[in-house]
C-alpha cells in the first residue's frame, strides 16, 4: 500500500531494484529525490561503482542525487561489530544490523531534518501495511517469496516503517527486470549481488578478518574432547560448516560449536550439529505488541532456511526462547531467528550463544 504522492528519498545503491524503486516513485508523480550512502572506503563494487551507476539513474531520471559519507558510520556499527563477533566465537549477521543502524534509520533522519521529505524508499523486497485493529505497521513478506528480504528487516520499529515505502514489494523480480529494460535504464542488465558487500569488496570473509584478526591456532576437538587436529583462529570457522576443517575422518565432519574460552573448533555428526531449542537477544516485535505467553509462529533461523514451527516463549529479561517442533541444522549464535505468521514478520532477534 503506497501513499499518496509525497515527497521520497530513494537509497539507490546503483543496482537494478533500487533503480527501478526510483523510476516507480517517478512514473506515480512522486517528488523523489536519489540518496547514496557511501558506505566503504577505496575501491569496491558497493561503493566507488555504485554511487557512479546511482548518479547515472539519477540523471537519467531527471532527479536530485545526493551522496552522504556514512564510512565511519559503517566502520563502527559493521566492521567493529563483525571483528569482535567473530573473536568471540559467534558468526555475527551484518546485513540487519546495517539496515537499522547504518542505512533506515540515518536515511530517515536525514531526509526528513535535511531535504523536508515525507518517505524514504528502498529497493528492498518487502511489504508494509498497517493494521487499524492493532494500531501498527506491519512488515510482510514480498510477493516473490524467492526474493523476499524480510529476514534482515525484522529488526525496523514501527517508526521506521511507517516513514518507508517498498515500491517493488508486489512485483516479481523478472518484472523488475522487465520494468528497467522498458525504461532503458543503465542498470537493466547490470549483474545483482552474490555475496556480502565485504565479500566483494575483500574476495572472501577470510581475506576480510585477516585484516584485523591475527592468528591463534589452537585444537580441534570431537564432542567427547579428542584432540583431532589444530587450527589457525576460531574466527576462520562458523557452526554446521563441513568443507575446510581439514581433519580427515571415516564420516563426514561438521562443526558443532566454537569455544571462545578455551580458543577450540568443536566438530561431530550432522546430528550432534542439531538443536531443538535456544534463546534469542535483542528481540524487536515488529508488527505486534510483545505478547505475555507463549505463541505459536513459523521461524527461520538462516536467510535461505525454510520457515519452520515453532513455539516463541517470552521471558521476563526481554529474550524469548524459541523450542522448534523438529531439532534444526546449525543454529548458529549471532545470527538472526525471525518468526512470522505467515507472511507477517511478528518479530526476531539475535541467536544467543550455546550455554
């Protein structure tokens, strides 16, 4: 459900949505202004690129593009997040904690303090509607549940949503292609995004935390302390991982848990990797209120995970825990559990660690 004709800063990170979110906005009538964050310093495909192929939309679109530096933004909420993560043995989840922190919330400030805007608008895949019974923006899966992204927007509160639009929320993403090339804009073709921006940017997460993190060997161990095999930092490592262990065994190996404290690389079964319940931080209830008992919900505790049962059980400090119907693969502390009912994202958080 689209507003009527405001005035719209557009996040335009130089790829094909966000463009097409843009030349939306424009065709409706709208007031809309184009908003890059320049978000990494030196040469990398998310920024040095982008902001030339955001400038080029722009142009071609006959709008204002502005370009905020948010590099020390980025450094302090992403990169200083991620290292610390990582060197605590978790594997910390970027792309939410960039969308509240770095990207929605200061996008909302800014074009509401500094260009007098009504909405920003991205070229996330998403929904929002309001809810008159519960008095509440709803956050809902997009229609092409292949591209859905609600999984790194659960943690948006409600004023937030209600200063957002998702202009491609009802639309496939063969029509976006389809919408860019009717348009002959310059970024109909353009390749989408296969990694994290600090994989492009980097070549791999490994290439990335070697930057900042030295190395610390220490053991390999099998759920009942068996010294199997050394490595060079916890941090190379993340929960059900089976490729790169480097320990050769009669099955094959998984990691099951990283112990910070004791600097060790935990490995066993496919089925030591299972659990059937954890307890999740950080909670934002998106689109109800927080409830007093436990409810009944579907959950996905990884992007490209399916949505499984679950009961969510509120606890007095804030967290909730969550007990799955069937153990689960690789619930992996520091990475993101988002519950829904159906398509409604009714709220998630940040996987706790193991005990």
């Amino acid at each position: 459900m689209l507003p009527s004709t405001k005035k719209v800063v557009v996040g335009l990170s130089g790829g094909v949505d966000s463009s097409v979110a843009a030349a939306i906005l424009c065709e409706r009538g709208d007031d809309v202004i184009g908003l890059t964050l320049w978000l990494m310093r030196g040469k990398g495909q998310c920024c040095s690129e982008g902001m030339v192929d955001a400038a080029k939309i722009c142009e071609q679109l006959g709008i204002e593009h502005k370009i905020v530096d948010s590099r020390d933004t980025f450094e302090q909420y992403i990169i200083d997040y991620l290292v610390a993560g990582y060197e605590a043995g978790i594997t910390p989840l970027p792309c939410s904690q960039c969308n509240k922190a770095v990207k929605f919330g200061p996008m909302v400030k800014y074009a509401k303090a500094e260009l007098g805007a009504d909405y920003i608008a991205t070229g996330h895949y998403a929904r929002i509607t309001y809810d008159e019974t519960l008095q509440r923006y709803q956050l809902r899966r997009a229609i092409d549940r292949s591209k859905d992204q609600t999984y790194f927007l659960y943690d948006l509160e409600q004023d937030i949503l209600a200063a957002t639009i998702f202009p491609l929320g009802d639309t496939l993403k063969t029509q976006t292609r389809e919408i860019a090339a009717g348009l002959n804009l310059s970024t109909a073709d353009k390749p989408e995004s296969q990694d994290l921006c600090l994989v492009e940017k980097h070549g791999s997460m490994k290439t990335f935390l070697d930057k900042y993190l030295n190395e610390r060997p220490g053991e390999i161990v099998n759920t009942q302390g068996a010294v199997l095999g050394q490595h060079l930092g916890i941090h190379h490592y993340t929960i059900g991982q089976r490729r790169g262990i480097g320990i050769a065994a009669p099955e094959p190996l998984y990691v099951v848990a990283l112990d910070a404290s004791k600097n060790r690389v935990v490995v066993g079964s496919r089925e030591e990797t299972h659990g059937g319940e954890c307890t999740v931080d950080r909670v934002n209830w998106v689109s109800i209120p927080q409830p007093s008992a436990p409810i009944r919900a579907q959950v996905q505790v990884r992007y490209r995970s399916e949505a499984v049962p679950v009961s969510v059980i509120p606890l007095d400090n804030g967290k909730v825990k969550l007990v799955f119907d069937e153990p689960q693969f690789g619930i992996t502390p520091g990475q993101a559990a988002v519950w829904y009912d159906e398509d409604i994202v009714l709220g998630g958080g940040i996987i706790d660690p193991i005990g």
